[in-house]
C-alpha cells in the first residue's frame, strides 16, 4: 500500500488484515526502502462464529472401537479464521448411518484454546456407512466425510435356521444358515471360512 505524504504525513486509513494471529507488525518505508520504520507488534483476533468445520474427520475403524485419531469440530469467523477466544459447546450425533445404530461416548464438548472441540470416545456399535453431525447453537450444523464401520473380529456364531424334524437319511429342508458374528451382533459378510456341522 502506498501513498502521498500530505504535510509531511502519510495516512494509512484503509488496511486490514483477513488472517488472524499473533505478533503483526507494519513497516512503512520511504526512500526506495532505505529508511523504514516498524509498528509496535499487535494481534489480529477472529471475528464472531458464523459456521462450523471438522477439523479432524472421523476415520474408518471397526464396530465399538474409538475413532482415531479424535474428531475434532471448530467454529469458524467469516473470513474463514479458527474462533480462538470465544468458547463455544459442540455437540455431535450421526447423520447418515445403518438403523439403530448407536453412537457412544462424550458427545458433547466445548472449543479449546486452540479453537476446537475434541471428541475423544466416540465409537458406533453398527457396521455401516456413516456421516456425522456437528451442532451449536445460533450456528448452521455441518457434516462429515463420510466413513466406514467395518464388523469385529469373529466371537460368536448364530442359527438363522433352525433344523426340523425328518425321517432318517431325508435331507434337512431348508437347509440349515449359521451367521457369523461379532462381539456385537455384526455379521461378518467377509469371512468366507468353512465351518463343519459336527
């Protein structure tokens, strides 16, 4: 920014900054930059909250194991800067995701000095698809990437059909289905491994 000295000062009555931080300083200059002179150093604050914004997206892991690393949610100023000074509750819940699925953990949190709330518990009982909400008030709600909730490891196994009485050397109509399951009640629709009848 330049301009002409009117009496031997120069007015600077239009600069602004977009970005917030700490420890700006201006410099002004005059003959080509030989002679300069600094401003004491100053910060630049954020504006007030008008949207949020995941700042770490929830990530694929497997059913009732904690999201890692934590999802972590922002309020943002209008010029996109992180609202760093003015404490604000977020809350999460699931937006998309299998029917009945539950979301478990802390699922409410307040911003940080460094301008985001921290969910650091969170984990979904349901293998699915998913996309999660981010809520607080007076702020229109965002929502995440989408992730995956793949099933546990295999712990237990269940009779989708059941055998029926018969007469000797008839075969088993229907047939019997046995489902492979985790710890809490996912089926397992990758595990092709043979499991005998004894």
């Amino acid at each position: 920014i330049a301009v002409n000295a009117v009496n031997g000062i120069a007015t600077f009555d239009n600069v602004s900054l977009n970005r917030s931080d700490e420890g700006y300083a201006l410099r002004a200059n005059a003959l080509g930059g030989s002679l300069f002179a600094n401003t004491r150093s100053f910060d630049v604050l954020p504006g007030p909250a008008v949207s949020l914004g995941f700042i770490l997206q929830p990530r694929d892991t497997s059913a009732g194991s904690q999201l890692s690393p934590s999802v972590i949610v922002g309020a943002y100023d209008a010029l996109g800067n992180l609202v760093t000074n003015q404490p604000r509750t977020i809350g999460v819940s699931v937006a998309t995701g299998p029917a009945g699925a539950l979301l478990s953990g802390t699922t409410t949190a307040t911003t940080a000095s460094f301008g985001g709330a921290s969910f650091t518990d969170l984990s979904l009982d349901r293998s699915g698809t998913y996309e999660l909400t981010a809520a607080s008030a007076g702020l229109p709600s965002v929502i995440s990437d989408t992730f995956v909730i793949a099933p546990g490891p295999l712990a237990q196994i269940a009779y989708l059909t059941q055998p029926s009485d018969l007469v000797s050397g008839q075969v088993l109509t229907p047939g019997v289905e046995v489902e492979l399951l985790d710890a809490l009640g996912n089926r397992l629709t990758t595990n092709d491994s043979a499991y005998p009848l004894p």
